[in-house]
C-alpha cells in the first residue's frame, strides 16, 4: 500500500479546508526541524522492510526542500493491528487467533514513555517522537526523526560498547519497579518468538523433500541437530524463564541500534519490543547475528564477536552495581539465540534458484549460521 502525506497525517475533521493537510504538515516541519516548506517539494518515498514484522504496516520517508532550497526528511512508520497483516492467512487457526487477541502491537509507542526512556544509559537515546497520528481502523502514523546513519561496517570495538550499554539497560530493567510496570508477564516475548518456530521452521525441518535438495542433501547432521533440539525446546523455555528476568530492547540487533553519522558514539534505538520481561542476556542474541541476517558480516567472524559482546555485557552489568553469574548470562544470550534463530535461519524461499550463484553462497553462509547456532547450543537444555 502506497500512502500519501495527507493519509500520513490523518483524517481531516469535517470542517477542514481541502489545504489544511498543506498546512499542517508545513507546521509539523517548522515545529519538528524548524524549517519552512516548499510545499510544491513534498513527496513521499517508501522504505521497503521485512514482511514478517506483524505489527509494521508501512515504512516512508517524507522530504522536500525548504525556502532555502535545503533537504528536509522526516521518517515516518505505520503501525497497525495484527489483522492487517498481510501474512495472516499462512498461519494456523489457533496461532493465527492467538495473535489477533494477544500480539501488543501499540507496544511500540513504549519507546518514547516511562519507564523505558528512563532507562536507557548514557550513549543511548531514542529518535525524536514529532507526532502520532490515528489513522482510524486500528493504525497509527508515528512520524519521527531521520536519522542519517554512518555507513561504516560494525567493527568488534563499536560491538563492546553495543553490548555494554545493553547490559547497563538490563541491569536498570530488573529493578523492581520497572518490573512491576511490565505491561505482560516475564517471558512472554521469548514464548511468542517459540510460537513461531513451527510455521517458520519446523515444518520445512520434517520435509524429507526439503532436505534431499543439493544445497542441504550433505547436512543430514544438521537436519538431526535440529531435530532433537526441537525437542528440548519446552525445556529451553523453562530454563530461560527461571533465570534472572529484566526489561530491555527484545530485538537489539545493529539495525535497531542505529549510529548517526554525526555523532558516532551514540546508539539510537528504535523498535523496541518493550512487551515483557525476558532472561539477562537475551538481548545479546539478536546483535550477534543480526549482520550476518542482513549478509553484511560472514559466519566466521562471529567467534570473535561472541566473545566480546559477553564480556562487554557483563562489564555494563556490572556498571549498574549488578553482577550477574557469567554461566546464567550465557545460557540467556544463547538460549535466546535458539529460540530466535536456531530454527529460523535458512531461507528455504531461496531454494528455487539453484543456478543463481548469489543465492547459493547466501543460503552457504545461512547454513554455517544454523550450524554455529546448534554448535553453541546442543548440550545447553
């Protein structure tokens, strides 16, 4: 669905002149960037993002020029109900009536009020909130601060200080009172994530056809893996869930931790899944391979990365006045990462193209990740 300003801002009252929608995006400019309008310079570009996102209807940049002739943006997100989602009908009955009665999808909006603004440490902010509108039918604009990140590719030393401060916002989500205003009970993401894993990757795991193609027929061993931690995936839940709890991001990969071009040192965070509480650690999961989702960093740098994220996390920890059993830590971050990740990986939609070698070497590397993930998991649970 393509959207234009005037549908951006929200209906009109009855009353409302035909060029109030002008109007009112020229003093959202002024008031958000302090810039006046060339009005004739408006348009709309939309930004393409993963369909999975259950509650993310749209994605857009809003920009034009001012009466100087300078670029202005302003990003705007579209988040709606889970019935709008267009991916709704692949999904069974009672996983797909679970989500329209229980998916928090305005949990977005947390971002920006109490307590988690509040928590977030030194080195972290969240983008400027400009205005949200109601566009009626259970959606909402959010128009937000653009923000123009660095182009450079995450080295170890910007991941430490990544995990660092992760560990200083968990250590400041398990205080008590934050914890308290916990909109859903501890472990309620983790267990939503779990939800998922049959449609996502289980079926295609029991495909004995699946697995007979070229690209997987060699990793029988694999295959086996998986299968038998699908099993244990109960008992990693429990695990997860009697460990220390503590609010946080829940989807703390390097996208959603961006860094400004003009201030490199500070992470601005964006779609936090602020819904429950899930086990220390957990954040971790996500920004490990969160690059190698996006093809960005390969497989074989994720050693070196591991290690000093977990290191880095309990230094932010520590930060705090927390100090956390380092075995507890991993078993968070890793158990996380199966949930997440160990079953999800594989993009079986590449499976067609088997003389595009392109998507061979992407579905290769996707195959060493699920193989790491099972590696660094198989003797936790």
């Amino acid at each position: 669905m393509t959207w234009t300003v005037d549908e951006l801002l929200g209906p009109k009252t009855p009353e409302a002149a035909p060029e109030d929608a002008g109007t009112a995006l020229a003093v959202l400019v002024d008031e958000a960037l302090h810039r006046k309008i060339d009005r004739a310079s408006v348009a709309v570009t939309p930004v393409t993002y993963e369909m999975g996102s259950i509650s993310t209807g749209a994605l857009a940049r809003v920009h034009g020029r001012d009466l100087d002739g300078e670029h202005w943006s302003i990003f705007v997100k579209v988040i709606q109900h889970p019935r709008h989602w267009p991916l709704l009908h692949i999904l069974p009955e009672p996983m797909a009536t679970e989500i329209l009665e229980l998916f928090p999808w305005r949990a977005e909006l947390c971002a920006w009020e109490q307590p988690f603004a509040g928590m977030l440490p030194d080195g972290m902010r969240v983008p400027a909130l400009y205005r949200v509108a109601d566009l009626g039918d259970d959606r909402l604009a959010l128009w937000m601060e653009d923000v123009h990140a660095s182009s450079e590719v995450w080295n170890l030393a910007r991941y430490a200080r990544a995990a660092r401060l992760l560990g200083r916002l968990n250590a400041r989500g398990a205080r008590p009172e934050v914890m308290a205003q916990a909109p859903q009970p501890p472990g309620f993401v983790t267990r939503r994530f779990a939800d998922s894993i049959p449609v996502r990757g289980l079926h295609a795991l029991a495909d004995d056809a699946v697995w007979a193609h070229p690209w997987l027929a060699e990793h029988a061993g694999l295959r086996a893996d998986l299968l038998a931690l699908a099993e244990r995936i109960p008992a990693a839940l429990d695990r997860l869930d009697a460990l220390p709890q503590s609010m946080g991001h829940n989807d703390a990969c390097p996208q959603n931790l961006l860094v400004p071009a003009d201030a490199p040192e500070t992470f601005v965070v964006i779609d936090a899944q602020f819904q429950s509480a899930s086990a220390v650690g957990a954040d971790l999961a996500q920004l490990l391979v969160g690059m190698v989702h996006a093809g960005e960093h390969r497989v074989a740098e994720l050693p070196a990365v591991q290690s000093i994220i977990g290191d880095a996390y309990l230094t932010g920890l520590s930060d705090e006045g927390v100090v956390e059993d380092a075995d507890e830590v991993r078993l968070g971050f890793l158990g996380m990462l199966l949930i997440r990740s160990g079953f999800t990986s594989l993009p079986y939609e590449l499976m067609d193209r088997t003389d595009d070698p392109v998507a061979a070497g992407a579905f290769a590397e996707r195959v060493a990740l699920t193989r790491y993930i099972a590696d660094q998991t198989r003797d936790l649970f």
